[in-house]
C-alpha cells in the first residue's frame, strides 16, 4: 500500500459543480483521491438514502493518484458505495463540498454535503465538509484556497476525535478580507416556512417551496456570527441527538 | 378559537400505511386533527426538503374536527405546507408515526418520521415521533395504544421544553410483556454499508442498498438496550449538532 493517504471526495451540488471541483483541485496534492459524487444536484436531500430503487456508478475518470465517479443516488449514497464497492476499504479522510450555499446554523439540517461527513464519521473516517456562503454557480471558490488547504493539512496530520467530524462554512469575500479560522459553535436559526402557490394550465394549485433564515440567536461563539463577520467557522459535529440538557427535567414525567 | 387543541399527524411511510391509521385513531378524541401525510412511502428520505419541483397537496377528507391531506413531497415538506398552507398557523402539537420500524440509536438520522419532528420543535411546536420495532406492514399496532396515549397525554397536559421534542419506540411485543415506559438517551450504533451486486439484461451493473446494523454500545440507559428488554423508550431530541466535548481539544488546533 502506498503511504499516501486515501481520500474519498464527494458533495451535494453534483459531481460538475464547480465547488467540487475547487476541491478536487486542492486536495488532489495530498493522497490518492477516489471521488464518488452524485450525477445531478442533490441540494437538500440531507441524509436521505435510497432504498426503493436500485443505484447505479458510472466510472468517469482514471489518472495516476485518481479515480471519478458520479453515481444517481444522495450524498450519503455516494460514500457508502465509495466504501463498499469502489474503494472496497474505508478511506483514511473524506471531504465532502465545497458546496454552494452555506451549511451553517441550521442549514446542516438539510445538508447533503454535511450528511456525506456523518456517514464518513460514522464509519470512523475523519471528515470535514466544506461550505462557501454562495449560492451562486458562477460562485468565486478562488479565496477558499488556503483556507481548506490549511484545514485539511491539520486534519491529515492530526485526525479528529472518535466520533466528532467538522462543518466548515466559508465567507463570500476577497482573501484578503477573510479575518481567520475561529472554532464555534452552532447557531441557533431556522428557516420560516413559506411557499409560491400557483396554478397550473388545468387550473390545480402547486407549491414551490420558498424560505426565510431567521435567526434565533446570535452569540459570539456560533459559525453563524463568524460567517457574518468574514470568519472560516469550524464547528466539531456528533451525530448523538439526545437533549442531555432537558433530561432531569424530563425524568419525572417518564 | 376552540379550546380543544390543533394537532397535526404525519409520517413516513405515507397516507395509507396502518402505522398512520391506527396513530390517527388514538389521537383523534384529543383535539382537532389535520393529517398532512406523504402520498406514498418515504422512509430513509431523512430531513429532505423539495426544492427542485413543486410540491401538490390533495384533500381527502373534512369530517368534524378532522380534516386529511396527501402530499407529494417528503415528511419536511408535509409539514411546512401544513403550517402555511392547509392550517396557516403553527399547530399545539405534532405527531408523527406510528412509523413501521424502529427509530432508535442512529436510524434517527435517516429517519422522514423524526425530520417532521425536529421540523415541529424547530418552528416550536411540541413535537413527538413514534415508532414501532418491526418493518412489517402488517405489523400488530394493537398493543402500543395505552403507550401512545399516555405519552400523548403527558406533552399535551405539561408540553415540552423549548427546542426539544420526543423519540418514541416501541417494543413489537404483546402489551403483557411490555415493561413500561423509559427515559433514555440515544445508543450508539452505525449501519454498515453493504449492497447487492447485480447485472440488468444489458449487461449494466445496479447495486441494492441493504445493510447490517452494528451496535458500538449497549449501556442501559440508551433506546436500544430500553428497546430490546421490551421497553417503550423516550429519548429527548434536539438539533445541535455541536460536539461541546470536543471543542478543549479543538480549541489549541483551530
């Protein structure tokens, strides 16, 4: 085996978008890189999984070091074949983005990109997904550069802790207005319900899905207020969802 | 304004499914109830949001203090256009299941019952998801009724605390041996990914998704152990996503 470390890239903007790409292109320097991505857009298919019909690889590229796929399924799809099928071993990193919009607060709810890091922490993989707070395709990926190179670097060189992966989420604005990397917190926020409701040409009413951020708190610590104020947030994720806090509480009604 | 309370009822495994009708049943005496339910299954889809396609809304039927919708979207996107479109306010309370196979330890993560959940706390709804350990469609419902009505009653007399809501599982025994109710917090655990290989007649490869679920802890005080010695378990959920014991530790590289 190789002592370049094996690194599965993936992401829920699809396997052309250009934020993957951007990553493709920094991380390739580091390992052998296996990319395995979702053929179209999967933006906000969270951590959806396909079981009621079958998947499909299609195998794009092959260089020296590197290996593409896209594959019809969801994010958390992707790496579970990179895992089983392609690679046939766990990788020793997974990062998943750079993905157009901003996963902080909330947002990681929703989040392919982010989903594809929890399976790979679940499966005790050190990964880290990287958001640029731009929904934009035609996005400017280009200060990103040091900032994930940086991250990756000290993710490759220390690990993560058993359990714990990173949702990295970077400002939209020139490099030289970027202020650092601050470790946060999330934040609180959620995004309000709102619908178009229209008709269509046989008079039956449909809905496309709109939204609103509204924000529910705005401490200091949290990769919201970062991202704000032309930070890189680094915030450490589990995927334990149990409310410790609210459990005295709750103990003496069940 | 009645004073009997606005309940909302969804689920993933669609309309039509027993789970839903037999939660339907339980809960109708206790207030007035809106079902907004997927128009067909759609478990694993996770916290999936509909934004790449207009979402349609079928009414079904409007008795006294009832009234039953289908969509066809995803269990987020049921409630979202429950709040905004067929309610046009925020309900007292949610329900959602009783969905056909557990939800305990990490299957809340791909769980489109448990996402209508978290949507429910998140918009600050007291919200609880329930769920029955077997995945047959033909499973006996029977037995978790005195379960599920107690636990209703209890949130819709005393609430829930801000930002958090309930996961419910329940045991697929006969209600003699259920041992009662329990407060837990989430096992941990992890599917391991696993698919069948197969050729169609073209000669293409497809993949089936199917998986082994590997429990990595079995204290006593988690869902699964609860689950497994035929208790009903009552875990607290919340959405931070934040590793609080990790950030010591990440703090000196970040």
């Amino acid at each position: 085996m190789s002592k370049k470390p094996l690194i599965l890239i993936t992401n829920d903007d699809g396997v052309k978008a250009p934020g993957i790409r951007a990553l493709i292109s920094y991380i390739r320097p580091f390992g052998t890189v296996v990319v395995v991505a979702p053929d179209r857009p999967q933006s906000g298919t969270a951590h959806a999984v396909t079981i009621a019909h079958p998947l499909r690889l299609e195998h794009i590229s092959n260089e020296t070091d590197y290996e593409e796929y896209s594959c019809n399924g969801t994010p958390a799809d992707c790496v579970k074949l990179a895992f089983k099928i392609v690679m046939r071993r766990r990788p020793d990193f997974l990062f998943s983005g750079i993905n157009h919009g901003t996963n902080a607060s909330i947002n990681i709810v929703y989040s392919g990109t982010m989903a594809a890091v929890l399976e790979g922490a679940l499966a005790g993989v050190p990964s880290v997904g990287f958001s640029l707070n731009s929904y934009s395709l035609n996005a400017d990926f280009g200060p990103s550069e040091q900032f994930v190179k940086s991250i990756v670097t000290n993710v490759i060189s220390e690990g993560l802790p058993q359990g714990v992966c990173l949702n990295v989420n970077i400002p939209d604005v020139s490099v030289e207005k970027i202020m650092g990397i601050t470790l946060c917190r999330q934040a609180a926020g959620t995004w309000q319900e709102d619908f178009d409701e229209r008709e269509d040409p046989n008079g039956r009413k449909y809905y496309w899905m709109k939204g609103v951020y509204v924000q529910t708190g705005n401490a200091k610590d949290t990769d919201q207020w970062a991202l704000e104020h032309n930070f890189v947030s680094v915030v450490p994720v589990q995927f334990d969802l149990t409310a410790n806090g609210a459990m005295e509480l709750l103990r003496k009604r069940f």
